[in-house]
C-alpha cells in the first residue's frame, strides 16, 4: 500500500504518532500554523477518508488516532522518493545522502554499524 500525505497531514499525522490520540482541539494546539478548527477537521476527515487515521466518539466530538504505523508511512516515502528520483536504486539515493551532507564522525560510525547489521541479517 503506497501511503502519501500532503505537507499538512504529514504534520497531522506527526501529532497523532507524537500524542497519541487526539481531539482536534489538542491537534490543532500541536501544530506551529495557526490554522482555523475547522481546517484541523477537514485535515483529519480526509486522512480519515484515505484510511490513515480512524476516530472515536467522545462526549460531542471525536477524538482521532493514526490507523497506519509511522514506519510504513516512512518505508513507503523512501520507496517512493526511490522510485521517482534515483531510477529505483537505493545504492544512488544513499550515495547522493553521504556525498550530499557534511558528516561527522560519529554519523559514519553510526552508518557503518547499521551496515553491518544490514548485512549480518542478509546472510
């Protein structure tokens, strides 16, 4: 299932993973925009609609919940941003993050361990 969000539910979806479940209230104080109540609960119906967060009746209102996991969201950006930018190679995406950023030591080793791991677990 390839899971997408646009800029403003990212940010809404990032609360709920974040807080846990939520009333729009709660969210909208979350977010760094000061956006109208009613623009928190279009963000949340749609996400809804798409079958990423779900709800539950509460007194008058509903508090939400993400229905999808944070790690499939990223897994499926990553294979997307893969697809679409690098011709399907997570060698060339790799590359272009070592070559691209200014790494420290500490980040090296970070990455040479999870490397290791990688390839300990591929055998």
């Amino acid at each position: 299932m390839q899971i997408t969000f646009t800029d403003r539910e990212a940010d809404v979806m990032q609360i709920l993973w974040d807080n846990g479940p939520s009333v729009v209230s709660e969210v909208r104080a979350y977010l760094k925009d000061e956006l109208a109540y009613t623009t928190v609960l279009t963000v949340l119906r749609t996400l809804e609609t798409k079958g990423y967060v779900g709800h539950e009746e509460e007194g008058r209102g509903h508090r939400y919940h993400a229905a999808i996991e944070q790690q499939a969201a990223r897994r499926s950006a990553l294979q997307h941003l893969t697809s679409k930018l690098f011709k399907g190679s997570t060698e060339l995406l790799f590359a272009h993050l070592v070559s691209d950023r200014k790494l420290g030591a500490d980040d090296i080793a970070r990455m040479r361990k999870l490397l290791a791991a990688s390839d300990k677990e591929g055998k």
